[in-house]
C-alpha cells in the first residue's frame, strides 16, 4: 500500500489512523524523497548535455564547411541563364576565367518505336522464338513464346542493363499500343542492336529509329569537346556544364570567386557558435535566494566546453607562417562576454587583399576550422567525449537512484502493513476491554439493583 493510502480510522480508540500513519510514512520516506529530487535533477542535466551535443553538432558542420579549401572557397558563374542551351554549376575548385561556350549537338541514346499492336496483353500475337538485345558489346537473348504478350516483353527488356522500354498507347482506333525501347545510357558508344531475325510466325516487333546514340559536341573558346553526357565535368577545373539544346551563338561564361557564399559559411559559423555560448549561458543561473539551480551550475565539463572553444576561436594560429593568422584579423572577433561577432567589412578587405592567406586561415591544415573540429572532438566525441561521459556518468547514478527509490517503495509498503495490523490489533484489544467494561459494569448494577 502506497503512502497516503486512505483507510477507516480507529472504531474503538477514536484515533485518527490514516492520519497517524501518513505522517509516520511521510517522515520515513525523507530519503526516498531526496533520491527522487536528485533523480529529476539529474535527468534535466542529461537533458541539457543532450541538447548542448546537438548544438555542437550543429557547430561541427559549420566548420566542416570549411575545412578544406575546396569546401570553404564559393564560386559563381555569370552568364545568360535564360540562353537554353546549357547551364553552369561550379565548387570551390573551379578556376576564375571567361569562356566563351557554344554547343552543337547534346548527347543523346537510342531509341526504338515498333509498329502498332491491337492490344498489349493479347497472346498468341508476337512471332516466337529469340530477339537478340545487344549493348555496350553484349548481346542478351529473350525467348518470345505462344504466351508473350507486349507487356511481358517490355519486362523482358527491362531486365536487361541498359536498356528501358515501356509501351505507348497512341490512342489509334484499331492498333493504339506501340513498342519504346531505348537506351539508359548517353554517347555513341551505347548504342542498342536490335535483332529480330531469329523470329518467325505471327507478328514481327518491326522497330523504326526515331534517335541515333551520339555524344555531345561543344567548343570552349573554340576548342571542340565531346562528351558521352550532357553533364560535362573535367572540361574546367570545378566547372560542370549541364548542355540542354543547341547554341543558336556562343555565350561568355566569367567564373569568380564569391564572396558573398563564403561570408554566408562563416556568418554560419558564428551563429552556431554563439547557440553554443547562449545555451551554456542560460543554463548556468544561480538563485542563492531561493537556492534555484539550472542544469549546468556545477558542471565542470560544461564549462570547459565554453572555455576550451572560445579559447581556440580567439587564438593565434603562427604556425601558419603568414599575417592573417587570426580570426580577428578576418572580421571574427570576440565581444568579451564569449560571443563572437562577425564584421563583414573587414573580412572583405582582407579577401580582396590576401585571398590565398584568408583561404588559408580557415581551410589550412591545423588551422582554424579543423583545430576548432580537433577541440569540440575532445568535448563532444561520441565514445570519449568529456560531455558524453559526463552523460553516461549522470546516467548510471539515474539508474542507481531509480533502484534505491524501489527499495524505499518496498520497505514504506512494508512498514505501512505493519502499522495497520498492529493499529488493528490494537483495536481488536480495545474492543474486548470494552466489552468487558460493559459487562462488569452490566454486574456491578445487578448486584446493587438486587439488596
């Protein structure tokens, strides 16, 4: 029986039992009490570290961004987006430069078109024997029989790699369902045979070629390039282009770095930081008044979180061998209560000037963005991290204390039967003195009564 269990109180006696009880109950459980406090405290700590690990989550892909040089660099390609004959993606790998680009003919696969059948699931209507598929040099045989039907040919086809079919339905009056094969796979060199000679009776698939498998062909400030696909990469370093139709003239492509995008990494960079900072912060308030603790008060490995990153971001990185070795230097710096602030100003000024340098700054080996990494790592690591195994530890007294509290449970609901039975005997004993009082009582008048 639980504490506080309501029950009849004392007949006999007039003793407030359950009253009696309760208190008795609720002044042994003053431990219980205290485990089931910690135990609320811990948890909202566990809580906390959960959530600061997702917000240094959210600050290790920030900088992830930007560790490499190909990664942190942004570059834009200016041309004419509405030109329809290709368009221009690029990394941070591409080369600054003007091209003038024209294209004379996308890549293109085979495809086949049969003549019209009445129906597309009728057997008996296809010739039997072998069609003979081959592509990319290898030749695949499907064995058409009494019981194939253009659908299960078109599955037949399917299977084969490289090759995709699918039946049309053109809305004829009398043979609407027409036969499309055509190839997966763009350039001349992917290019589909289809043999029907090893047919014979019924009706002959009969295919017309209504595209012929070529490669792309474009020039590059007048130099021809032919590409297998229409996403032609390689062709510049870090520049894709995605041919869409024929030129009708050249169109000039300027590729340049953008400063813009990379402001936008590091703008990133410095919010994720700052949800850092702004979590620790509010979570480690002390109300000495009313003794009111939040979750981080205390908490040791929180506050080498803040310490340690904080610390890295405001370093000097002299290892670099360069003058922009510090984050101050680039337009980050710290407002002297752990948040940073970001100054766009200064950072282009810096860019503008030593692009290679800035560059360096934050994608150089051991530089700024992976020495942040390396340093959250030691926080945040999901086997050693110091705030995992601050969890882990929070975790394990959490379980311990849940075991203590059963315990507390069983041994209340123990000391609570123990009680009622002995109030109860105590009842059971009242109530025979009664009786006996009445009855002596009840004798005592009978003698009087009787001289």
């Amino acid at each position: 029986m639980a504490v506080g269990t309501t029950a009849v109180d004392g007949v006999v006696s007039g003793i407030k039992t359950t009253e009696l009880i309760n208190s008795i109950l609720k002044a042994s459980a003053v431990q219980k009490t205290l485990a089931e406090a910690r135990i609320t405290t811990y948890e909202d700590k566990v809580s906390k570290i959960t959530e600061l690990r997702d917000l240094l989550g959210d600050l290790e892909e920030s900088l992830q961004a930007m560790e490499t040089t190909s990664k942190f660099l942004s570059y834009s390609a200016a041309y004419d987006e509405d030109n329809g004959a290709f368009t221009v993606e690029t990394d941070g790998n591409a080369v600054p430069g003007s091209f003038d680009v024209n294209v004379n003919q996308i890549a293109k696969s085979d495809m086949f078109l049969s003549q019209g059948f009445a129906s597309k699931t009728a057997t008996g209507v296809l010739s039997t024997g072998t069609l003979a598929v081959t592509i990319d040099g290898s030749t695949t045989n499907i064995t058409l029989d009494g019981s194939s039907t253009l659908t299960t040919l078109v599955q037949d086809l399917n299977d084969i790699d490289g090759v995709t079919a699918y039946v049309m339905n053109t809305g004829d009056a009398s043979n609407p369902y027409k036969l499309v094969v055509t190839g997966t796979k763009t350039g001349a060199d992917h290019g589909i045979t289809l043999d029907t000679s090893g047919l014979s009776g019924g009706t002959t698939p009969t295919f017309s070629q209504v595209t012929t498998a070529q490669d792309a062909e474009f020039t590059v400030n007048g130099e021809a390039i032919t590409s297998s696909t229409n996403e032609a990469t390689g062709v510049i370093q870090g520049v894709t282009f995605n041919l869409k139709d024929v030129s009708t003239s050249a169109e000039t492509v300027t590729i340049a770095a953008d400063s813009t995008a990379i402001e936008t990494k590091i703008k990133t960079f410095v919010d994720s930081y700052n949800a850092v900072l702004d979590f620790i912060k509010t979570n480690q308030d002390f109300d000495s008044e009313n003794n009111i603790k939040d979750a981080f008060v205390g908490e040791s490995s929180v506050r080498q979180v803040a310490q340690g990153i904080l610390s890295k971001a405001t370093s000097q990185f002299t290892s670099l061998g360069q003058d922009y070795d510090s984050a101050v230097l680039v337009g980050i710096e710290s407002d002297g209560k752990g948040r940073l602030t970001f100054d766009s100003t200064v950072f282009k000024a810096a860019f503008a000037a030593e692009a290679d340098q800035v560059t360096n700054f934050f994608a150089g080996t051991d530089a700024f963005s992976q020495g942040l990494l390396e340093k959250i790592d030691v926080y945040n690591d999901s086997v050693s991290g110091t705030l995992v195994l601050r969890k882990d530890s929070l975790e394990s007294r959490i379980e311990d204390l849940d075991e203590q509290v059963a315990r507390y449970d069983k041994r209340l609901t123990v000391m609570e039967a123990r009680l009622r039975s002995q109030f109860n005997a105590m009842e059971s004993i009242l109530g025979g003195l009664q009786g006996t009082q009445t009855y002596i009582t009840a004798l005592l008048a009978q003698s009087t009564s009787s001289k």
